[in-house]
C-alpha cells in the first residue's frame, strides 16, 4: 500500500479559493485517473509480471517525493502525470491476473463501479454537509500505519486470514481517507490542488485495489 502523509486542517480559507481549489483538483483527478488506465492497459498489453509491477511501484514512490517537492510550480503537473503513469502501470500485472479468471471481468467491474459509489458518496456527503473531519486525522494515521506495516509482515508469513483482514482494513481507512481529505479542501487545510489530487488518487486507487482483493475471495477465486 502506498503511503500518505495525514494533517490536520487548521485554517478556514475563503469561499473563491475553496471553490478555485476545488475545481482545479477534480479536474485534474480525472485526468490522472485516465493517465493511469491508459499506462495499466499498456502494462497488462506489454504482458509485464510481478516484478516489473514492484519496480514501477517503487519507482511511483520516489516520483511520489518528487512531487511534494515540486507542487508549487509547474514541475509538480509533470511530476504528478509520471507518478500516476507508474502507479497505473504497477497496477496492469494484478488486473492480467485477475482478468484470467473464470469470473475476473466481472470482479474488475465490480471493484470499479464500488470504488466510484463510495468516492462519489462520501465527496458529496463532505461537500454538502461541509463537516470539518479533522479530528479523523489522528485516528486515520495510526490505522494506515498499522496496515502497512501488517502488509509487509504478511509479505513474509503469508497468512490468507490476516490478508483479508488488511483489505477489509485498508477499505475502512480509504473511505475515512476521502471524508478527511475533501474536507481539508473544504476548510482550507490543503490550498495546493497537486497536492490535494494526490491524496485523492491515492485514496481511490487502495480503495479499488482492497475492494478488488475483498471480491476475489469472496468469490472463491483469490
């Protein structure tokens, strides 16, 4: 899972800068989110394995820095379209293996379309009801936290239980992560839309790939 860092919302900015933010961020979400299904269908069209996913997936971390360092001036676009190609061409391997199975088109179309009803629902919950979900901060980090390390140690037992239950987790902590982050947006804790796009994608895309493990072993087929 990759990682994120979790702040607290301390300012309130103006309505014109919220809205500004806002739209700037959406936009260039989607954007993002088609660079990475474009790259994901190259990688799975190029028949890339599992090591070749792990190296774009390490390669998505360091351009990940390379994009808090950069988010203030145009680099950081550049920056953020490199990472999103990398982190959607690590995820083509595991959508290939998927897709193998008896039943793994209809597990991809699933785990997408829930992906997409709790993005939506939980950003139009913050967005209408303009709740301050800070205080999840606190709370969010240490779960994120505790499943990542979870995910490396299971790496080494392999426990098919404590798998399951990291994807259960990680599915939790994702949607908590969308109501903290639209809402730092909202109330001015984050006023850098590069910044706030990251964290958006990186929300959805653990989402999907939890939400996706979670329906494969529900199905019988992980």
């Amino acid at each position: 899972m990759q990682e994120k860092a979790v702040f607290q919302s301390t300012t309130t900015a103006p309505a014109v800068e919220v809205s500004k933010v806002l739209r700037n961020t959406y936009m260039l979400l989607g954007l993002t989110l088609l660079n990475s299904a474009l790259f994901s269908g190259l990688a799975m069209a190029m028949e890339l394995g599992r090591g070749a996913a792990l190296g774009l997936s390490l390669g998505g971390l360091v351009m990940l820095f390379v994009v808090n360092a950069t988010a203030n001036s145009g680099k950081g676009l550049v920056a953020t379209f490199v990472f999103t190609a990398l982190m959607g061409a690590a995820l083509g391997p595991m959508l290939s293996a998927y897709l193998a199975l008896p039943n793994g088109p209809e597990l991809v179309m699933q785990a997408l379309g829930g992906t997409a009803l709790v993005f939506f629902g939980l950003s139009a919950y913050a967005l209408t009801t303009r709740k301050d979900f800070s205080f999840l901060g606190g709370f969010l980090m240490v779960g994120l936290l505790v499943v990542v390390v979870a995910s490396i140690a299971n790496i080494f037992f392999q426990v098919p239980a404590a798998s399951l239950a990291i994807s259960a987790a990680a599915v939790f902590i994702m949607s908590g992560l969308i109501l903290f982050d639209t809402s730092r947006i909202i109330h001015g804790g984050e006023t850098n839309y590069i910044r706030a796009t990251v964290a958006l994608y990186l929300d959805i895309y653990n989402l999907f790939v939890h939400l996706l493990h979670l329906l494969g072993v529900f199905s019988g087929d992980d």
